[in-house]
C-alpha cells in the first residue's frame, strides 16, 4: 500500500522512487544509514528489481551512494561538501533570483505566496515532509521566472545533494520560525522586483541554513 495513502504513480519504479524519496527527505532514512532493500520492498510491495532502478537513480542525484559488499546508504555529507554545494548554489541562484524579478507578473507573485502559506501551515502542523516539498516550491516558484531552464536544473541538482539534511534542519521549531519570517522578507523582495535585496536575503537564508547544518555535522562526526 502507498505511504501515507498516496495514489501511485503511472510505473511502479515512479512509485518506488517517490517513496524513497520521501523516506529521505522525512528523515525516515538518516545520513548514513543503511538502506535494506528487502524490507522497503516488502513495505511497498515490489520485488526488488524496481527498487534497484530507483536506488541508481538516487545514486545519481547524490542521494545515496552504493558501497561494494555493503550495498545502498544514504549519502552523508561532509562538511567540505556541504560548504561546496551552498557556495555553487549561492552563486547560480543569484543569477537566477535577478533574471526572475525582471520578469514577475502579479499572477506569479500569487502562486509564490500560495507555496509561502503552505509552508507555514506544514510548519503549524509539524509535517516536516510536507513542509520540505512546499519550501522547494516556493524557492523553485521564484526561480523558474529566470526563464534559465539549465540554470534552474543544475540549482535543483544541487538541492537533491542535500535533501537529508533539510529535515533534519527543520526538526527543530526556532528553525522553522526563522524559516518562515526569512520567506516573508524573501517575498517581499519579489513583490518590490528589488534584485539586489532578494540576493541578499537569499544569501542570508543559505547561510543559517549552512551554519546549523555545520553544527549537526560536527556532532554527527
């Protein structure tokens, strides 16, 4: 049966590696933890064979990484690579952020504060998975506008890398509330189509974000 009563989707490897997906990024599945294969294929009901392909696409990503006579885990960020994922990103999402503010419409704007308003609701909730999928959407929302559709992929690319990170980061509420009132301002900065001030609050958005995450590293370590 679908996790959480998700109809699936048209493959069964779609299915699989929706669900896997969200293991992830739930924190379900930590850094560094083994994934066994047999029993998330009993748990989505599959033989082993979809499961596999989903794995390699994950490994792909950076998701997970596979490790001869150990099998599938998932990836566990050092910090030099974390500093290397947020610093790339730093510098492709201001260029994004810029072009997308010369081509907001109002129309935009309302979708961007839809996906603002369900992360504050998953936040109210708790429900960190669906939390994590609205902030994406809300982030991706604003830089889809760059109209840079490589630009965009390569950005997505680099959030999949740190996707078990992100729960664990929003597990603690003060990071949520600092989630939430730095969205707003990051908002704002669109509404105004202020270039300048969206880079530099999205600056400041990555770099709370790096420095807790650079703490939970170091106790992990």
């Amino acid at each position: 049966m679908p996790v959480g009563g998700v109809s699936r989707p048209p493959t069964v490897q779609g299915y699989v590696l929706a669900e896997v997906r969200k293991l992830i990024i739930s924190g379900e599945l930590k850094p560094g933890q083994p994934i066994r294969q047999e029993l998330l294929a009993e748990r989505f009901g599959v033989s082993r064979v979809p499961l596999r392909e989903a794995l390699k696409i994950l490994e792909g990503e950076g998701q997970v990484v596979h490790r001869p006579h150990h099998g599938y885990m998932v990836t566990e960020l050092s910090l030099p690579d974390l500093l290397e994922v947020y610093h790339i990103r730093g510098l492709l999402e201001s260029e994004a952020a810029r072009l997308a503010v010369e081509k907001v419409s109002d129309a935009d704007i309302e979708q961007i504060v839809v996906a603002q308003r369900e992360v504050e609701a998953a936040s109210a909730r708790g429900d960190l998975l669906a939390m994590t999928a609205a902030n994406r959407r809300l982030h991706f929302s604003i830089l889809e506008l760059s109209r840079m559709p490589r630009l965009v992929r390569m950005i997505r690319s680099l959030w999949d890398s740190t996707d078990p990170y992100r729960s664990v980061y929003y597990n603690a509420p003060t990071n949520r509330e600092l989630v939430e009132r730095e969205h707003a301002g990051i908002v704002d900065a669109v509404r105004d189509r202020d270039g300048d001030r969206l880079v530099k609050l999205l600056a400041e958005h990555r770099d709370h974000a790096v420095e807790a995450l650079r703490q939970i590293i170091s106790e992990e370590s």
